[in-house]
C-alpha cells in the first residue's frame, strides 16, 4: 500500500509507502511530511461514542430549557398595579391622594427629609384617615415605575388624576415636599408681583409647575361638597393654590 501526496515547494507528485513518515521530494531536495488520516471508527465504536454524547446532549438541553424557564419566571416580575392603571370603567375611589417628595439627589441643592416626609404622610392617610393603599400616587426618584418619576410631566399628569371625575363626598389630598421658587408675574394678577411655583425634579429643563397652573389643575375642576386638602413644604409656599382667600395671621 502506498500514499500519494504533492510536493509543497514544487507541487511535484511523490508516492510513499504507507509505513513513511516523511519523503524527500527528488525534484527540489524538499523534505515532505506524511500526515496520515485517522482511521474511521467502526460502526461498534461509534455507537460506544454517541450514545454518552446524545445523552449529554439531552442533558444540556434539558438544562438549557429549565433554565430558559426559570430566567423568564424571574427576569422581570410583573410591575405592581398603580392607580394610574385603572380602568376608566370605575368609579374614582372617594378616598384617594398624591404624595410628592423630591429630593433632587444628583443635584448640589438636593433635600435629605422629602422621601422620609412622603412615607409618613402615607402612613398617615392609610393608618389613621382610612386611605386606601392602592388610591394613593406616590411620586419619588426611588420608585421603580417611571410614571412616578416626580418629573413635571407625571406630577401634571397624577394631579389631574386625583381630581378627574370627583363628586360631593369625595376626600382629596395633595401633599409635595421640595423646594420651592417664585418667578415673576406676567399675568398681573398677584399682589406681590410673583407667582409661586414647586421644583419638580427636571425643572431645570422643563420648568417649575407655577400656582396658576395648580389652581387651574385642581382646584378649579373641584365638584361642590368636594374635600381638598393641600399640604405644600416648600418655600414661597403660603399661596402656592392661587386662592380667592389668603389667611393672614398678624392681622385677625
């Protein structure tokens, strides 16, 4: 038996007997080595052979699977329902409230107490006044579901909530802890010159909410025999709801 192979420098065809392990090519003195082929498995070895690799292949598949599983039981739990997630179907709770602390943690201005404040007032409402958890909006930078973001969009957005479709009996709370300005009056309709505003957490690009927009929010829309109360722990605060009414202690 012999082996056939090529040349690699002059591609001159050599022939070897089956045992070499190398060949000296005689056209170009090029020693060539004889790479031989393994010999094919018998169909008793192969069986040996795949039978354990069909077997591994089962077991990783199965692994894979129950892992595939797992991961997708796992990965994302589904998001707990907020009131926002209501169907309009329902009659609004009678009880409800939006409770905003912002503390700005990425800015030098930030406020330690406002999330702290929020939580209390919570457990206020749920413990003492009746509240419902599931009716009352929390809005903080801790929250896992951006719609309670404390951003100016979703604070709008959850104060429009909290008074859409109220009625005689209903009892409202809005509460908002964080800084608060004042800018001045282009509408000339405040006596000091300024309307007050609250500092959502993007104000610096979307701007503050301002008191004429609050009002026009929510208290405006208020059905009679409707409780709001507002609670606002913020500067320039004492009439931030744009009221007919001011309560002026000094001069009772």
């Amino acid at each position: 038996m012999v082996i056939k192979i090529v040349c690699l420098r002059c591609r001159q065809k050599l022939t070897a007997p089956a045992y070499a392990e190398k060949i000296t090519c005689g056209k170009c003195g090029e020693v060539n080595p004889i790479i031989k082929k393994p010999s094919p498995a018998t169909s008793l070895e192969q069986g040996k052979i795949s039978k354990p690799m069909e077997k591994l292949k089962k077991l990783l598949l199965g692994n894979t699977q129950r892992l595939s599983d797992s991961s997708g039981s796992s990965s994302s739990p589904p998001s707990k329902l907020c009131a926002l997630d209501e169907s309009g179907n329902q009659p609004p709770a009678k009880k409800r409230a939006v409770l905003c602390g912002v503390s700005y943690k990425k800015w030098k201005y930030k406020l330690k107490g406002t999330i702290n404040d929020v939580m209390n007032m919570k457990t206020l409402l749920t413990q003492t006044y009746g509240f419902l958890e599931r009716n009352i909006l929390v809005l903080t930078e801790e929250e896992s579901d951006t719609r309670l973001i404390p951003t100016k969009a979703n604070i709008e957005t959850c104060l429009k909530w909290l008074v859409n479709g109220c009625q005689k009996g209903d009892s409202l709370v809005f509460y908002y802890s964080g800084h608060g300005l004042r800018q001045p009056d282009f509408n000339q309709d405040e006596r000091d010159g300024f309307d007050e505003t609250i500092c959502p957490v993007d104000f610096l690009r979307e701007g503050m909410i301002v008191d004429n927009d609050i009002y026009a929010t929510i208290v405006k829309p208020l059905s009679e025999g409707v409780t709001l109360h507002a609670i606002v722990d913020a500067c320039h605060s004492g009439t931030i709801l744009d009221l007919e009414h001011v309560y002026e202690r000094d001069k009772l």
